[in-house]
C-alpha cells in the first residue's frame, strides 16, 4: 500500500470528538475540483482541510469547495475498529477501518476543504458520526501529482486507537471476511462497507495495492459468491461474476456459518 514518498516520522496533535448531535448539513457540495494546487496560501488560512480514508471517501454528506487526491505517510489502514452505530450493532459489531502507525506505508485518501462559515456544522456532523472510538489528529498531506516534494496541507483525521472500546484489533483475513459478512446496522451491510471503499481506492488511485483492503474485498467477495449460490440467487455457471453478486446476503450467511459471530439485523437507515 506504500506509495508517494518514503515514510517519516509524522507530527500529530490529538483531541477527543464531541458527542455533539449532527446539525441539518447538504449531501452535496457547493463545488469540488479534483486538480492539484499548490500549497496553501492566505486565501484559504481560516479553512480546515479533512482527510478521509474510509467512508468519506464515497459517502462524504457535508459541504466543501475542493478535494484532493493524495496520501498522508506513516500510517497503515486496517479494518482493526469495531462499528455498533453504523455497520453493527452492540454485542454484533461490524468492521471499519482506521489507521495505525507503520513507518514504511502510506495511506492514500482525499482531502476536503471546508469552507471557514461551514466549520462549526461541519466538526459538529463530523465528531457526532466518528463518535464511537475516534478522535481527532492533524498530519502533513501530500498531494497526488504536482508539489509532492513537500506537504500541501495539514489535515484534521479521525484515528481510533487502541485506546478505545470499540477498537478490535487484527484478526486472520477469513475471519475478517466472516465477521463483515454477517455484520449490518443502521448504516447498511458491512459488506457495502468493504466494496465501495475497495472501488473508491482503485477509482482515486488505481495503482496503489492496499493488500490489506484488496485481500479483504476478494475474501468477502468469495464468501457472498458462495451463499448465494447455495441461495440459487445465482446460476451455477456463473459463480464468478462480479455483476451477479449480490450487494448483501448478511441473513443468508447466518444460516450456514458455523463461526461465532451472530448479527442482529436492523433496518433504520443514518448517514454513516
């Protein structure tokens, strides 16, 4: 998953999240550019720029004029963060990703700018959904193309340590694979979780190998084939495609894992 630049040292200040509620916020943003840009002038000093590496990256719903693609060096991203309020639930919790400290990997993302009027509802919608384990970090970003000799921004980033409660640590791919399988919460199936962010990294930048990721996505991806074969959801002969797989099929691994997990299913939707 390294790329970029060689890793270093990072330099990061923390701070814990609000459980502030979310205020009333956009889906879409005002305006977005997708260019590479210098390094941050006066003209944008009063923004905050955000880093997204999980969700964020297809599911962002707040406000911003501009994103970037790029990496911040130093971390590893780990599905190793339980989630109970969005892809789990209390006593079933799914798999979401945060970042550990790996010196010699890079953790590609987008940078969000946000505008300085739109920062107070912004952070307040931000800490509300990071609010189970995640707190606040800033670290150099660099961008993917132009200036990459040096860092564009400093960028705000929810890490979940494993200082937290929900924080569960690695555990063998297959088992990963199992627990996403079977996880859904108010957000959705964790299995949705997996593939977007899968397909949103080869989309933002298709020639980084996020092992980690990648090797996850083919094992859920395995596991989804195989219940919906056994379902008939899919014919025989095409087990491997792609565009028979269904999105979620969590009820139907239920009834023919013999794993220790056990998912309780709920269907009231919230933005992850």
């Amino acid at each position: 998953m390294t790329g970029g630049r060689t890793a270093k040292s990072d330099d990061r200040s923390e701070s814990r999240v609000s459980s502030d509620p979310p205020p009333s916020t956009a889906d879409e943003p005002r305006a977005t550019s997708d260019s590479p840009s210098p390094p941050s002038t006066a003209d944008d000093s009063d923004s905050v720029w955000v880093f997204g590496y999980g969700s964020l990256l297809w599911k962002t719903n707040f406000p911003y004029d501009k994103r970037v693609v790029g990496y911040i060096e130093g971390y590893a991203r780990r599905f190793w963060q339980g989630s109970t309020d969005h892809r789990g639930v209390p006593g079933a919790p799914g798999r979401v990703v945060t970042l550990i400290q790996h010196q010699e990997e890079n953790t590609w993302g987008i940078a969000y700018r946000v505008h300085p009027k739109d920062i107070p509802d912004v952070m307040s919608y931000l800490n509300h959904r990071e609010k189970c384990g995640y707190t606040t970090h800033k670290v150099p970003f660099y961008q993917k193309d132009e200036w990459a000799g040096q860092p564009s921004y400093s960028v705000l980033v929810y890490i979940a340590t494993e200082a937290n409660s929900h924080y569960l640590g690695p555990s063998p791919t297959e088992i990963l694979a199992e627990q996403v399988v079977m996880s859904r919460g108010p957000s959705g199936c964790n299995t949705e979780y997996v593939l977007e962010l899968a397909k949103s990294m080869r989309h933002i930048a298709p020639l980084v190998n996020d092992e980690h990721l990648f090797a996850l996505e083919s094992k859920v991806k395995e596991l989804l084939q195989l219940n919906a074969k056994d379902s008939g959801h899919i014919h025989k002969g095409h087990v491997n495609s792609a565009i028979e797989l269904p999105k979620c099929n969590c009820h139907l691994y239920q009834k023919r894992t013999k794993s220790g997990f056990h998912s309780k299913i709920t269907s009231s939707p919230e933005n992850e």
